[in-house]
C-alpha cells in the first residue's frame, strides 16, 4: 500500500497541474497564441532558472555518477538507432518517418525529471537530474534535427545542430550553474533569492501551458503511427532499459533519475522543431498531446512498481 501512495503522491500533482491548464483552456482564459507565448516565456527564462538553481546547490561530488552518465549516453544511442530500423520497417511516407523517430527516442527529461527526481528522493536525485540535462539535452536536439532532416530530402546540416546546442538556454544554465558550483562562486543573497522565487516558478506553469495546449483533433488518421510510436516510448523502451539498469545494479535515486529520462513523454519542442524541419507537425502535437496524458499511468504504474519491488 505505500508504494501505491508514493506513486499518487508522485504523479497525481502533475496531472492536476495539467487537468488545470485544460480547463483553463476550456475557460477562454488562455488560447492558442497565448499559450505558445507562455511555453516560449517558460522554456527561455523559467526552466532554464530551475536547471540552474539546482547544478548550483547540488553537491558536485556526491551527485556526479560516472556510471550514469554512460548508461544514459548508451541508452540514448541505442534507442535512436533502434527507433531508426523500427520506423524504416513501418513506415512510408518521409514525413512522418522522422516525426515518430523523434517521439520515439526523444523524452520531456526537462520537465519531468527534476520534479519527479525531486519527489521521490529530495535534493540528491534533482542534482544527479540537473547535471544530467546539460549532457543529455544536447544529445536530443542534436539527434531530433538529424532524425528530421534525414527524411526531409535535405542534407543534415552540421552548423543548425552546433547552432541550436550553443545557443540553448538550458544547457547554457547548466553550464553555468557547473561552474559557479565548481568555482565555489557564491550568488547575492537578494540575487539567490530571487532566482530561487522564479525557479519555483517553472514546473507549476509548465504543466498548467502543457494542459492549455493539447488539442484532440486530427487523432483518427494517425491512429497507427500513434499507436505504434506511444508503445515504444512509453511502454517498451522504459520497461528494456530500466530493466538492464536494474541488472546492473542501479537502485533509488540513479534509477529515478533513469525512470524520468526513459519513461517521460515526448518533448514538447518536438512539435516546434518538426515545423521548423518539415516533419509532420500534426502527426508530432498529436504524439505530444497523447504521451502527456498516457505518460501519467505510464509513470504511475513503473513507479509503483519500482517502488512495492524495493527498486526505488
């Protein structure tokens, strides 16, 4: 029974903030235009504050795992790679090869790991997840644009993946939450204090703008790239690699942090880079849309079961 009420404990708030934003929504309160201005305003200051805040105030040493770090990088490759041959075998049309390559590889690690890390074990596991986004989230923008642009009928461009990795503001933060860290660079009270009031900022309003944004239409001709692409992501690929993390003895934090980087939905900048990279946009809000909300049982159902198998 109490790994039930961590699980509730752990994905109910999140639903809620979204089942808000739907409402929200509903309410004439916020529209479309409106809420892709939020999202911008909340993925360019808040969350980048968030990453920032929590390098900063992790301890380095204790929350750098050499091991973690090559497992998610491992895990990473391998499922792009796999999701390659998988989507070469299913699908025809170019379009939306490239769009389900992305969702299937591609996780909301951002938005989901810190919270979810923070939750279950405190401090430690948000550090690990912190430290984690500023390897990680380089590795996703720089497979998303490859992954689209090999099936635009264009050549990958080298400069748009450099590009959007030195200019991305969560791995800027990142960057320099490490180095005030390792540095011993000591923030202002005021300025502290502040960065720490916006940073509580970030997960609340992410997901009320996520639950604002979603949008069920256009669901019945995607039925089977949809399906297909949700079971991988957030059935299959969780359950292979938190499995091998399991038999190679990762346990508690590590495996949370592992959990939000596998399970998590789709990134919401998915939808954003597949307009800018001539994917299927529809096909990709829709997997946005769908992983988000399947993503709260998802979430539930590993975290209850990590957690009554003494994993978590």
């Amino acid at each position: 029974m109490e790994s039930l009420f961590v699980a509730l404990n752990t994905v109910l708030p999140l639903f809620i903030m979204m089942l808000l934003g739907y409402i929200v929504k509903l309410a004439g309160i916020l529209n479309d235009t409106s809420a892709k201005q939020v999202n911008k305003l909340i993925f360019k200051t808040f969350l980048p504050l968030l990453v920032f805040k929590n390098v900063y105030d992790s301890d380095m040493a204790g929350s750098f795992r050499s091991n973690l770090l090559v497992f998610a990088v491992a895990g990473v490759l391998i499922a792009f790679l796999v999701s390659l041959v998988l989507v070469l075998l299913t699908e025809q049309e170019n379009a939306r090869r490239g769009v389900m390559l992305q969702g299937m590889f591609r996780s909301n690690f951002v938005l989901y790991g810190i919270p979810i890390s923070m939750t279950l074990f405190g401090s430690e596991a948000a550090g690990m997840a912190s430290i984690l986004i500023a390897v990680i989230i380089p590795m996703f923008n720089a497979l998303a644009v490859l992954a689209l642009e090999m099936f635009n009928g264009q050549r990958p461009s080298l400069w748009k993946v450099l590009k959007g990795i030195v200019t991305n503001p969560l791995i800027l933060a990142s960057i320099a939450g490490i180095a005030c860290n390792y540095f011993s660079f000591r923030l202002p009270d005021v300025v502290y204090s502040t960065t720490s009031t916006l940073a509580a900022v970030a997960t609340p309003l992410a997901f009320v703008v996520l639950g604002a944004s979603m949008s069920f239409g256009e669901t019945g001709r995607y039925a089977r790239p949809l399906a297909l692409t949700l079971l991988v992501k957030l059935i299959t690929y969780p359950a292979a690699f938190l499995g091998a993390a399991i038999l190679m003895g990762f346990r508690g934090p590590e495996l949370a942090v592992l959990l939000t980087l596998f399970g998590s939905p789709i990134a919401v900048s998915s939808f954003t880079m597949a307009q800018q990279l001539g994917g299927d946009d529809q096909l990709a809000g829709q997997l946005v849309i769908f992983s988000s909300v399947l993503s709260i049982g998802t979430m539930f159902l590993f975290i209850w079961g990590l957690t009554y198998f003494s994993f978590l």
